[in-house]
C-alpha cells in the first residue's frame, strides 16, 4: 500500500464528513418542519435522533469526546495515536458545526498536529 493512500483517503473524507454535518445541522436541527413533526411523541425515529443529538450538543457530549481523543493521540506513539487524530476529528468536526465550537476548535487544532507530526 502506497503512503500516500491514508492522507488521500483523509482529505477526501473530511471535506464529505463536514458536509454531512451541515446536511443534519441545516436538515435536521433546524429545519423547521420538524418541530411541528414531533410535537408528538414518538411519531418518527428522525425525532427520536433529533433529540439525543440534542442532548449530545447541550452537554457537550461530542466536542469533549474529540479533545479527549486528541489529547490521548498526543501521547501515543505510532499508527496508533495517527488512529486516534483521526477519530478525534471524526467527532471535533460535527462539534464545530453543531454549536459547540469553542471546544472543538482545540480538539481539531491537536489532532491535525498530531497527524501531521513527523515519525521519529
């Protein structure tokens, strides 16, 4: 397998991952139809997704997860803390587009420094 494949692979898959997030921040979140939609208990699964990701947002349940990731992705060497950047900004990109930006900023800042840190 080339070297280059994984950083190809990332660069084609963050800019998808962060449209996505604007497709359900825009589509989902704040879309008004789905206010009126489920006013009524569960009516659809869309509601029932609307609001844990709520919930997630409100305490901050995924920018924390992807500082967590990417302050552990400092610390461990190899594949396997590049493994963890990677899925730090899995959750930090959601987090900058779902409102909670303040945190996530960090959180992508430490994981694309770590992805882009020399091996010794």
């Amino acid at each position: 397998m080339s070297r280059s494949l994984p950083i190809v692979a990332l660069l084609l898959f963050l800019p998808l991952w962060l449209a996505a997030s604007y497709g359900v921040r825009y589509g989902l979140m704040e879309d008004a139809q789905w206010v009126g939609l489920c006013a009524a208990p569960g009516a659809f699964w869309q509601c029932q997704v609307r609001s844990l990701l709520g919930m997630g947002i409100h305490f901050q349940v995924i920018a924390w997860s992807g500082l967590g990731l990417a302050l552990i992705a400092q610390v461990v060497a190899g594949r396997a803390g590049r493994w963890l950047a990677g899925a730090a900004l899995v959750f930090a990109i959601p987090a900058l587009v779902l409102y909670t930006a303040s945190i996530a900023v960090f959180a992508v800042v430490l994981a694309g420094l770590r992805l882009v840190r020399q091996p010794r």
